[in-house]
C-alpha cells in the first residue's frame, strides 16, 4: 500500500478525563489493538489507554516481529490462526501501511525426535485447517539456499516444518497504525502516565490511581506483558508469571540475501531479514528474573555462534545493536486471557516470548471479553484458573525458541 497522507499528528495528546467507562493498562500492540477493536466492534469508545512510558517503548517495538499460527494444540491454533488472518486484512483495515511479508517460516529439524515431534504438528495443523508442511533437507535448501544442510555440521539439517503464511511486519508501524485508528474513534491514549495502584470496593474494580491522578473506571483490562505481576499484585493476585529479559540483535544492513523466516530450537536461534536490509535474529530468554530492559552478553554469543552454525555465509557480518525487553513467561508458555476474581477486571498476559504475532488477535477477542464481561471463544481456554484445574495448554515444543 502506498504511503497515505498523514495529518499533522497521528493521534491526539488528550489530559486525562477523571473517569472512563474502560481503562486499558498499558499502551503496547494488546492495549492498543484492545482499544481499537472496543471502538470499532463494540462501539464503547469512553475508552482510555494508559502507558507508563511512551506507545510501544515496551516491547512492542524491541520483539522480532516473527507471525505465524503453526502451534500445536487446538485451543492456540485458534486464537492465532485468527490473528494470522486478521494480519492479512489488517494494513486496508487500519489504512496505514504495516509491512505485513507473509515470507514463510521454517522450523528445522536437527535430530529424530525433532522430525517426529515436526511431523507431528504439521498433522496438528492440517488438522486445524493451517497450512503446514514438512520439507526434505535439498526441499528446505531450495527455500532458503543460504542455509548449511551438509551433514557434517554439530546438528545437521534433518529437514524442517514450513508455514508459507508466516512472515514478518514492521512492528512500530503496526503500533502506530492501531493508535491512529483506535485514536480517530474516540479512544483516548494517555502517555507518561503510571498505573500505581488498582481500586476496588466490594471485589469490583472502581478505578485506578496513577502518576496523573485517580481516574475512576466501570472496567479495567490489564495488558502490561512484563509488568503484569506487578499490576496483579497491586489487588493481591499472584500471577503464575515470571519475567525475564529477552534480548536480540540486528547486523549491519546487508543486500536481500535471507528469503525466509528460519528457527530452530535445538541450536537456539532464529534468523529472518528485515525489509532495511538488517538480519534480525533473537534466541532464548536470560534464565535469570529481571525487569532492566537488557540482558547478559554471552546469550549473544551464544546466539551467534549458533547462527553462524546454520548460516556460515553471516562469518564477517557486523552486529549493528542489541536490545532487551521483559517477557512474562507462563508455566505451559501459553497467555491467561480472561477474568479475574475481582468483578470488572480483566487480565491479559503470559504471552511470553511470542504475542506480537497474537497482537490483532487477542485484541479482538480481549475487547469481547471487557466488552461482556464473557471470554471470547477463543480465549476462553486460557484462564488464570487452568494452573490450579490442571487443563494446561503446553506449547513448549511448538513454542520451542518461542517467536
Ligand atoms: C527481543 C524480543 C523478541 C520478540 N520476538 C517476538 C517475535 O518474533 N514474535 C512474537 O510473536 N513475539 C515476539 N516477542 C514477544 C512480544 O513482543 C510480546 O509478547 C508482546 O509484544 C506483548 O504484548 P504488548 O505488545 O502489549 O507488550 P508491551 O509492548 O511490552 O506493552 C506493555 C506496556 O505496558 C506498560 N506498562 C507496564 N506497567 C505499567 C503501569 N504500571 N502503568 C502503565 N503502563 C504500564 C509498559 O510500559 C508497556 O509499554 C518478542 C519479545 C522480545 C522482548
């Protein structure tokens, strides 16, 4: 889509209003697609987004923007295939361009299990009406000829799962172009503005307190990714969440030389290149607890190193920068979307390592939900209450270098 004519401002400075009928907690891609769908799906436009920093300063703008939907169970296949197919609508939804390439994502396979284990879910997958298949090493190299499937490497490629509607998009963009919309339909997004403590009278939510004042709300949906234990806490809920630092890296800006999205959990990396030029390329998370927006440089060494295992051609490639942000990793790595025990108040977190693919998807399904008082269908399998009932969703190996 060509550049559209922008105004002068993408979205209104508005001062807080001392009372909303909805009050989103944090203004990253779930507040602010959250907010946006509220307005255009349910026409509740009393809306504010509250953000702590500036939009998208968490990590919104620092993940990898890898999307796909090729998870294994059926309760993820739903909410992210509906995501994936809100992705490939949402730049003429929005009217501002994303840079949505559905380019594919390959998932190597290095060991038997992993052939089985690939196999296995691309039968999940079929199942489920997602396009999956399983590709030979020369049928992987044809894809992404760069990639080393000679069989005297540490892991050899024993071939891969590939997803042809994967891809990526530019994440500040997807940001800029949900606060826009949700802006033009009457949402108020508030910046600089701290959440510091929760109101509730009787077990229902009444407001907020912040850096800016209380600001009284009939409901409040939490959607602060690595701060989501912290909000919890502040109404005395212990969330199953830990978060950790989560780094990546780009390199210099190089020619179109890296045609795909290639991850592969057994040597921990996962490599795509940037519309610019750069190669983008993340791993696993730190394993320590930490909320500094920056991680310990032997990951990145790690990561490198494992990189230059898949991909020898990047041995003189320069590293341009690395960032870090919080993830708010789950026990079963899928996200809790629904209620809370306090009547009003609405949770969304434990997206982990992976919700920017999920961005327009659990907006869609959290806003349903705020707007009910109801999950969504589609959400509905990912209670708070699932840690205790034991119906876990474990998307640890689909997950894997969970991006
Ligand atoms: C390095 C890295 C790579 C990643 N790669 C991928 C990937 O390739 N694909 C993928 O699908 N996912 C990826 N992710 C995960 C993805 O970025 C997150 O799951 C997703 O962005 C979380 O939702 P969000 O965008 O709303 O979070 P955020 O952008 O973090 O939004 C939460 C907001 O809440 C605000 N906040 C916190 N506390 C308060 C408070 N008290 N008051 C007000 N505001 C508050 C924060 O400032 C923040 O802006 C990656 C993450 C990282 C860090």
């Amino acid at each position: 889509m060509a550049a559209p004519q922008q105004p002068e401002h993408l979205w209104r400075t508005p001062e807080p209003k001392r009372a909303y009928d909805v009050v989103i907690v944090g203004g990253g891609g779930h507040g602010l697609a959250t907010a946006y769908y509220l307005a255009k799906n349910h026409g509740i436009t009393d809306v504010a987004v509250l953000e702590r920093g500036w939009l998208a300063g968490g990590n919104m703008a620092r993940n990898t923007t890898i999307i796909r939907s090729n998870y294994l169970w059926d309760e993820s296949a739903g909410i992210y295939e509906h995501a994936l197919k809100l992705w490939e609508g949402l730049e003429d939804d929005l009217g501002y361009p994303i840079q949505f390439s559905q380019r594919g994502v390959l998932n190597l396979a290095h060991s038997l299990q992993d052939v089985r284990d690939s196999v296995r879910r691309v039968n999940a997958n079929l199942l489920n009406g997602i396009d999956a298949e399983w590709l030979e090493p020369e049928q992987v190299k044809e894809i992404c000829p760069i990639l080393d499937i000679s069989p005297d490497v540490r892991y050899p490629v024993l071939g891969a799962t590939f997803q042809s509607r994967a891809g990526i998009a530019k994440h500040d963009y997807v940001a800029w172009g949900f606060a826009r919309a949700a802006d033009a339909l009457g949402v108020d997004l508030i910046q600089d503005c701290e959440v510091t403590g929760i109101d509730v009278h009787d077990g229902r939510v009444t407001g907020v307190q912040t850096s800016r004042g209380p600001i009284a709300a009939n409901r409040v949906g939490l959607s602060a990714a690595g701060h989501s234990s912290v909000l919890a806490a502040m109404v005395g809920l212990d969330l199953p969440i830990q978060s950790h630092p989560l780094q990546a890296l780009v390199s210099e800006l190089l020619e179109p030389v890296h045609p795909t999205v290639v991850m592969s959990a057994a040597v921990h990396v996962y490599i795509s290149q940037a519309h610019k030029g750069e190669l983008v390329m993340g791993a696993g998370i730190d394993s320590y607890n930490g909320y500094g927006q920056r991680g310990a440089f032997h990951i990145i060494e790690r990561q490198m190193a494992a990189a230059l295992e898949l991909f020898p051609v990047f041995a003189r490639a320069h590293v341009l920068r690395t960032w870090g942000g919080i993830v708010d990793v789950s026990p079963d790595a899928s996200p809790i979307v629904g209620l809370t025990p306090i009547e009003g108040l609405y949770l969304n977190c434990g997206w982990g390592t992976g919700g920017f693919k999920a961005t327009p998807g659990v907006g869609w399904c959290f806003a349903q939900t705020v707007a009910y008082g109801a999950p969504h269908p589609l959400n509905a399998p990912f209670t708070l209450e699932r840690f205790t009932t034991g119906a876990l969703v474990d998307e640890h190996g689909a997950a894997a270098v969970a991006h």
